[in-house]
C-alpha cells in the first residue's frame, strides 16, 4: 500500500511560508517602529535645540528660533554624538528694535550644542539697520541701498568752493569688513559753468572705504559674500570650528 505524498509534501511547505510571512511583518513592525522613534526623537531634540538658541542669544538680541536636524538616521547621529547638518532659522529676529533674519547651516555640530565644524549663515540687513551700524565718515545723511550699490551723498572742497556729490560704490566683503569700491559719482550741487570733472575722477580714484562689522560679530566668524538689492543687504558669514559657549558668543573683534 502506497502513501499519499501530498499530505506529507504540503504541511511543511506551508508552515514555512507563514514563517516567512511573520518574519516579514515583525520586520516591518520593526522598521516601522524605529522610524516613529527617529521621527519622535528628532522632533523633540529639535524643540530643546531652539530653546537652547534662544536662552544663548546676546542681550539685545531676541526672537524664535527654529531647528531643522538633517542627515541620515537622527538615532544613528545621536549614538555618534555629532548631528550631520542642523539648519537654524530665525527669519524674525530683533536686534537694536530691527528686523535681522538670519538663517543658518551648520555641519558637525555635537549633540551638546557646545561647537559647530563649519558654520555658513545668510544674514539679511534692511536699510535701517544699515544705518546704525555702517559708519562713512564721508557720508551725509542716509546711507541708501541700490542694485549692487551702496549710494551716500558727501561734499567736499574744489576751486575754493562746497561741492556736494553724490557716490555709488560696491560693497566686497573682506572678513569682518565691507569694503565700498567707488563705481559711479556725479555732481548734485555746485556753480553752473564750471568743470567739476576732476572732482569725479578723484572720487572715482579714491581707495575703498571700509566699513568695521568686527564689532558686531563674534571673533572667529567671517563676512564672505554681500549682495545689495533697494531695501536689503544679504551678507553671507561662515565660521569654522566655532565654539557656541556665552564666552565666544559675546567676545567681538576689532578692526585695525
């Protein structure tokens, strides 16, 4: 008498097969549950982070922060200490009674918050705050922001006489200074008849005019790029292995 295969074949096939399938659904359960703890973990290290910001943020300077963890697995950053990129945006932020956005990308930052590798920050200066902070000694009245120009207005001596101008000049940035490079100049007062040429070429001619952003900033971070547009100055400053304690958030440099 013969046996039947069929009975003896199946089951363990069968049995198999779910075990596979339970597998797959614990692993999946599995994955899913650490992505809600990374989403979660990240979510709550993003609030302490800002909270953090705010609490260091200099006398005189207020406003919210918000604090974005990039990277790969936030669990994974957390086991290593160091977030990957952390951005940082405070496009509200009060300084002297004006508006100062800042929006900020830092990269190898520890989990204490305690230093960043390499920091850049984009800073956007409306024409008010322009004016409390840039200083030209040539300078009368306003300070106005042109397209890619800083344009003031100035007087000074030719052929025994007052001669009012009026200059545009381009804003490089060099470190903890802008540097205003003359570009275009033209007479906006004086007596008709006679050549004021030589007053615009040696306006044209003059060396830059610097302008001390050293007291503003922390030392150790850097102005590298300035764009000028009317009504905004966007200054890019980056820093690297920048320390985030109250000590070097609070000790400014000093142009020579």
């Amino acid at each position: 008498m013969s046996a039947d295969p069929v009975p003896g074949g199946r089951a363990p096939r069968s049995r198999r097969r779910r075990r596979w399938i339970i597998a797959g659904v614990a692993v999946l359960v599995a994955a899913v549950l650490l992505v809600a703890a990374d989403v979660v973990g990240r979510a709550g290290a993003e609030g302490v982070a800002a909270r953090q910001i705010e609490q260091r943020l200099p006398d005189g300077v207020h406003g919210d922060v918000a604090v974005r963890i990039r990277g790969f697995s936030f669990l994974w950053q957390l086991a290593h200490g160091r977030f990957d990129e952390v951005d940082v945006d405070a496009p509200s932020l009060q300084v002297a009674g004006s508006r100062l956005p800042v929006r900020i990308t830092a990269h190898g930052v520890p989990t204490d918050l305690s230093s960043v590798g390499r920091m850049k920050a984009r800073v956007t200066v409306g024409p008010r705050l322009v004016n409390k902070i840039a200083t030209i000694p040539a300078a009368v009245g306003r300070i106005r922001l042109g397209h890619g120009v800083v344009v003031f207005d100035g007087s000074r001596s030719a052929f025994g006489l007052t001669v009012n101008y009026r200059l545009a000049a381009t804003p490089v940035a060099a470190g903890d200074r802008l540097l205003l490079s003359p570009a275009h100049a033209k007479i906006t007062t004086g007596p008709v008849g006679l050549d004021f040429s030589s007053v615009i070429k040696q306006l044209l001619a003059s060396k830059p005019i610097p302008i001390c952003l050293a007291q503003y900033l922390p030392a150790g971070l850097d102005v590298t790029d300035v764009r000028v547009q009317p009504g905004a100055a966007r200054l890019t400053v980056t820093a690297h292995d920048f320390h985030l304690d109250e000590h070097s958030l609070t000790r400014h440099g000093r142009c020579h």
